[in-house]
C-alpha cells in the first residue's frame, strides 16, 4: 500500500478517484480503476492505511446525505447486504428491490402501504386512520407514537398540529443558515422533505426572484450569502464580481469605461468565455473582416471610451498610400465605406450615380481611367456634357456632317450610350413632328445639301411641296388663288385624296350645298372672288318660279328669306308685316286674287260691306275698299 500514489497528492493521503497509479518493483507504473466507481469520497473515510479490507469500524460516511435515508432496522444492516456491488448506485430503492414478497404480488409492490421500516410485524394497520389525517410517510413512518403524542401515556392523541413547526420548532431555531434571522417561512415542507431532514430543496427563482443557473446552481449557500446574511436584495452581478469587475486586465474594465452589467458579456456557465456585442455600445456592428481583428488593433492602449467609428480614423495610411487611382490627389472623401466594405479591402465598387453622372450602357464597361485621364476625379456635372469626352467624334461625323449642319453638341439628342452608332432624332423637338409619309423619308430629302438649319420659318409645306402646289390641275391651285397651306386640304398620310372644310370659309356648305360639285359654283376653276349670295347661283330658279311668280310679285333675291339648303321646294314665307295667322285666311289666294302679281290684294272678299260699314259709322273719311283697309290696318288689327 506504500507504493499507492496519487498525482499531485502527499503520499500516504488516499483519495478514491475514478483512477489512480499504482508503482511497482521496478518503478513502472500502472493505472488501476476503482471499483466503486465515480464516487468522490476520500478513501480513508471507509478504509484504512494497512489494507482495502476490513473496512474501518466506523466509516466516515452519511447515508442521510442520499437519497435513501436509513431508518429503523435499516441502520443495523451491513452495507454489502444491500450494496452486493461494488459501484454503490447500482442499488435499489424499493421494498421489493431487496425483500422478497412472500404474497407472491396479490398485495401490490409498495410494501410500504402496509408495513414500515420498524419491522414486518410493525403494520400501518394499526394508524390506518392516520392515512386520512396526516399520512405517515417517510422518516415519519419509523417513529413511534409517543415521539410525536407526549400525551400517549394517558392515551391523549387528539389535538396535534399537522404543521412541521408543530414539531420542529428546535430544528428551525438550530438550523443552518440561521432561518430565524434570514426570515425564512415556516413551512418545511417548501424545501424539506420527509425523508430526509437535510435533503433541501429551495426554489431560489421563486422566492427570490433570482434563479440558480449554471455554476450558481452548484454553489453552497454561504457562497453568496456570507455569515448567514439571507437578507440580500441586490442581484445585479456586481453586488458579488465587484472585485472581478475592478480586477480585471484584459482589458482594464474600469479604465475602458465598461458598464457594470456582468450579464452583458457574461453567462453563468462560465465566468471566461466572453461575449461582446458590439452593436450595442459603439453603434459600430464587427462585420466582415473585422469580426477577427483584435481588440487592441482599434482600441490602442487598451482605451475603449470615445473610440472613433470613421473609417479614416483607422484606414488613413490605407487611403493615402492608395495609387490607383490615388485616391488624395483625385479628392476622393475618406468615407471608405462609399466605395469599401467590409468583407475584403479589394474590389472596391464606387456608385457613379451619386456624382450626377450615372454609368449606363457602353459607359459601363469602361476603365476610370478612360475617362479620368491623368487621374483626374475632379469632374463636376458642369463638364461633364457629352462633348467633352466625344468632341472628336462630333466634329468628324459626316453622315451628317454636324459642324455643317449646326447640330448641338449634346450627343444625348440623338444617341445613346448603349450603341453610338444607329442614333434616333426626336424631330418633334424642333417644332416640326414627322408624321405620315413623312416619317419614312431620308434626311436629305428635305435637308438638301446637308442643310439642317431650318427653322419654324422654312418648314411650311409649301417650302418643299412648292412644284406640287404649281402643277396642280384638278383644281388649279394657283390660277385658284389657294392658299399655299397646303395642310389646308392635304395631310401627311396621302398627297391625295385632299379634303378642303369650306366651313373655314366665308360660307359654309350645309344641306345640298355639301354634295354639290366645286365646279357646279366654282365655273371654270375660278375659286376666288366666289360670290356668296343666294341670288348669283340660283338667279335662273327666281326668275323661272310661278307658284308664285317671284319676278311679278315683286319678291326680293334673298332667297333664304324663304327656302333653305336642304331642299329648295317646301318655302316658308315670314308674313312679317301682315300678320297672316290673325286672319281666317289659308291660302296665299284667299288675298292675293292675282297670282302673278302679289302686289295685288282684296280686303272684301271676307271683310263684307255691311260688316265692316256698321263698325266704322263713327270713323271719318271712311271708304270700303282694299286700299283704305289696308291704310288704316297695316298689321290688320281693329286698333290700328
């Protein structure tokens, strides 16, 4: 047993671990398992210096301390009756685990429903009434009556508390921690249990509101709770780690300003092993590269307060030292992140856009340098138009020739940066929007010899349709006088086919007039000067007419006095000045008794002489005849 060793322990002191090292003769060694397995108790609590066996006539071990007290009759049996192995928690906890049941099951398995640790004989028979009351379980099924009934001798039962500080009011006063002075309830029963006494089991989350988690759960009371103080309301990590807290190096907690809030790094599982979000001090989220980069790279001298979060304050040497492009001469701004990111310095990307001047199409593609010749960045949206960069091109183009042609310089008009070739002018732009035919021709059909410099003035039709207009036969437009717009008649989509709206005229064609050929008024293609009255074309229908006889009634030649365009027959005569409708008469003849000459008329024929002398017997000058009626009754009324 002298050559017993344990590593990094004195000699002669034997603690029972998993394994240990054994020396032989010839100084080898050898590793030698125990057999009771992972039990972590000092082997000189059960054995002794001079052999494994026998066992030491005390051993210095608690079985109130597991989860099987002994009681009764179970404290004189020896331990390998019921630990027939060697690894002690390969043992039962039950009746039957050890005891063989002699009602062969016809009873049930939980022996202790009707015996107790006392002995077989000792049956809960007789304090089956007890069940109903305070059921005798546990450490209390092995006591007898009269432990707890001081009054058995005089058969006094009646009357005992159920409550655990009935009984166990020295416990409390003698425990540890001092229960009295922590305030703690008097209900047992909320960590005790009736097994054991010492196998307590406190909620801390749910009477303290702090919750035992990781190595706090392993910890002993007093850890926390230094000579017995129980009354600790504090539990913000820094009422315990407030050494830890000022202690520590790496960093210097204090010196870089840290919040005393332990939890924001670290957990209960492990005090090392700290966390750090950075997102939520700085405002500076670790991405990218900078996930790896330590501490002390950004925050020099372990100075962690007012670090600045500008990618300069950092990356200066970088943006300096930068040659292509140099970015100090080109004046670009030391905000990295415009053009950077995170994940890898290289492969900048640099938004175009934000300069006024998006990249699109061919521009795209191209090399910065192509267009920041020299390294020259210092372009502005100023002198940026196309003819900076195409001024070459501009001036040599000669499908048109553009200097000839007066063309503008922003290339933007008419091209585009996908392709500069196949350039589309927006013609409209100029006040002169290609439509019809139009829209089909070459260039050069109308801008003859190159000449694009025609404005507002020189693109009448007449400018380029002037031949057309001249030799014009059905009409003669110039013997016609026509007008020489010719948008007056004519449109973009048909040279033919014109259509002249006579109602831009001074006499619209309404009724028949707008079926009538030009030529029926218009003789021998004369169409200015055209008389506009009714009279110079239809002076053959007047003097022809007998019903009546216009020329003999004396009828003016305003014909619309009576007709109108959408028939000539069916006239309407406006009897203006002789009221027609106040008189009986309906036909043009009850009055005019002459029908060629309406001159003519007669009063008698319904205004008898007896009727019209009875009322004028008072009148003087009074004659019955047409003449005087109707120089008395011009508007054939009795009052006139």
């Amino acid at each position: 047993m002298r050559g017993l060793l344990r590593t990094g322990v004195i000699v002669g002191v034997l603690l029972l671990p998993v394994g240990f090292l054994l020396a032989d003769q010839g100084g080898q060694r050898s590793v030698t398992r125990s057999p009771h397995g992972s039990l972590s108790l000092p082997c000189e609590n059960c054995h002794t210096f001079t052999s494994w066996k026998p066992l030491r006539n005390i051993p210095e071990f608690d079985h109130n301390k597991t989860r099987f007290p002994l009681r009764a009759l179970h404290q004189g049996v020896a331990c390998a009756e019921c630990h027939v192995s060697l690894i002690f928690s390969n043992v039962g906890t039950k009746c039957a685990d050890c005891h063989a049941d002699i009602h062969k099951g016809q009873l049930g398995l939980k022996c202790e429903e009707c015996h107790t640790v006392r002995g077989w004989q000792a049956t809960l028979q007789a304090v089956k009434n007890h069940q109903n009351r305070f059921p005798l379980v546990g450490a209390h099924a092995a006591l007898t009556c009269d432990e707890c009934h001081k009054g058995a001798a005089v058969s006094q039962f009646q009357g005992l508390s159920t409550q655990c500080i009935a009984c166990h009011t020295q416990a409390l006063a003698g425990a540890i921690p001092d229960h009295q002075v922590a305030q703690f309830p008097t209900t047992c029963e909320i960590c005790h249990n009736m097994d054991s006494w010492l196998g307590v089991a406190f909620d801390h989350g749910k009477f303290t509101g702090f919750p035992l988690t990781g190595v706090h759960a392993t910890l002993d009371c007093t850890a926390c709770h230094v000579n017995g103080n129980f009354k600790i309301t504090a539990t913000n990590c820094v009422g315990c780690h407030l050494k830890d807290f000022t202690g520590a190096q790496n960093p210097n907690h204090v010196q870089a300003g840290f919040p005393q809030d332990c939890a924001i790094c670290h957990s209960t599982a492990n005090w090392t092993g700290v966390t750090f979000n950075h997102s939520q001090f700085t405002s500076f989220p670790l991405t990218g590269a900078h996930v790896n980069v330590p501490c002390s790279q950004c925050h020099l001298n372990g100075v962690f307060a007012g670090t600045p979060t500008a990618c300069a304050s950092c990356h200066m040497k970088d943006f300096q030292g930068t040659t292509n492009p140099n970015h100090v001469q080109a004046n670009f701004p030391t905000a990295c992140q415009q053009c950077h990111n995170t994940t890898s310095w290289a492969n900048a990307t640099f938004n175009h856009s934000a300069t006024g001047f998006p990249l699109t199409g061919a521009h795209a593609t191209l090399q910065c340098q192509q267009c920041h010749v020299n390294g020259n960045y210092n372009l502005t949206s100023a002198n940026t138009p196309c003819a900076s960069c195409h001024l070459a091109d501009f001036q040599k183009t000669t499908d048109p020739n553009h200097v000839a042609a007066g063309f503008p310089t922003d290339c933007s008009m008419c091209h585009g940066t996908a392709n500069w070739s196949g350039a589309s002018f927006n013609h409209a732009a100029t006040g002169f929007a290609l439509t019809g035919a139009h829209a089909t021709l070459q260039c050069q059909q109308c801008h003859v010899n190159n000449n694009f410099s025609l404005t507002s003035a020189n693109t009448a039709c007449f400018s380029c349709h002037q031949t057309d207009y001249q030799n014009t036969n059905n009409p003669s437009h110039a013997a016609a006088g026509f007008p020489t717009d010719c948008s007056v008649c004519h449109n973009t989509t048909s040279w033919a086919g014109a259509t002249f709206n006579h109602n831009n005229t001074p006499f619209p064609l309404t009724g028949a007039h707008v079926n009538v050929p030009c030529t029926s008024c218009h003789i021998n293609n004369v169409f200015a000067g055209t008389p506009t009255d009714c009279y110079s074309c239809h002076k053959v229908d007047y003097q022809g007419t007998t019903n009546p006889n216009h020329v003999a009634a004396g009828f003016p030649t305003t014909c619309q006095s009576c007709h109108n365009t959408t028939s000539w027959a069916g006239a309407v005569f406006n009897h203006t000045w002789f009221p027609v409708p106040h008189h009986n008469a309906t036909l043009c003849s009850d009055c005019h008794v002459n029908p060629s000459n309406y001159t003519v008329f007669l009063c008698t024929n319904c205004h008898t002489k007896p009727q019209t002398d009875a009322q004028h017997t008072d009148v003087r000058g009074y004659v019955w005849n047409s003449a005087n009626c109707y120089a008395c009754h011009p508007n054939g009324r009795a009052g006139n």
